[in-house]
C-alpha cells in the first residue's frame, strides 16, 4: 500500500469511527458528496489544506492520518516512510503552487474582459446619449 492509499484508508477509518457519511464530510468541506468520495477513492489529489480540513473535522491529529507515530521519530522504518511522506507532500504542494499560479492568471485574464466589457457598455451609453 503507498503512502496516499494509507492516508485515505486512515482517513476513511477516523470518518466511520465518528459515524459520518461521505455526505457529512463533504457538507463540513463545503464542497459535493461526489467530489468527497473521488478522494476517498483514490480519484482525486488530496491536497495538504484538505488533509488538514478532513483532520480538523475528524478531531484527529495529522500525523495519525499520515500514520506517523512521533514517539518512534529516529526509527529507521519511520524515517523512511516519513521521508517518503515527505516527498508526497512536497509534490502536492507543487501541484498546488502550479494550479494556483494558473487560477491567478485566469483571474486576472477575466478582470481584462471585464474592464473591456464595462468600456464597451460606456461607449454604448456614450453613443446612445447622443
């Protein structure tokens, strides 16, 4: 099992413990029952924010859903699988960073069409005025 199957099985344990549905996660997430269940299936990135929003509603600290145990923190095992964790989260966070930079240049892609839009509507306007 790698690291993102144990995270969601850890995931998906802590949810049945509490009695919530995929349709209570995803009501506490704000986001639809559907798009919940494509994480617990594997379907979808977690990203590090939901890791830490999915914990928060569990009531369960991060690193038992990343199945961490610090008290075993120079393990040599636990080492490796925190290094490996590690370098899960670091690629989230780059896939995250990249999404994000294209959402911003999308945004700003869409404040241009506007501006052009109002100034067209005040030419419009202008024109019919006269």
């Amino acid at each position: 099992m790698d690291t993102m199957e144990t995270i969601i099985e850890k995931i998906k344990e802590y949810r049945k413990k509490k009695g919530f549905s995929h349709e209570n996660m995803a009501e506490e997430l704000h986001i639809s029952q559907a798009a919940y269940s494509k994480i617990e299936k594997n379907e979808t990135k977690l990203t590090v924010d939901r890791l830490y929003q999915i914990a928060e509603i569990l009531e369960a600290p991060v690193y038992e859903l990343l199945d961490a145990n610090p008290n075993n923190i120079y393990n040599q095992q636990n080492f490796y699988d925190a290094s490996v964790g590690y370098q899960d989260i670091q690629n989230l966070y780059q896939e995250n960073k990249d999404k994000t930079e294209k959402i911003e240049s999308l945004y700003e892609e869409r404040l241009k069409d506007k501006d052009k839009m109002i100034q067209q509507l005040q030419d419009i306007i202008t024109t019919l005025k006269k």
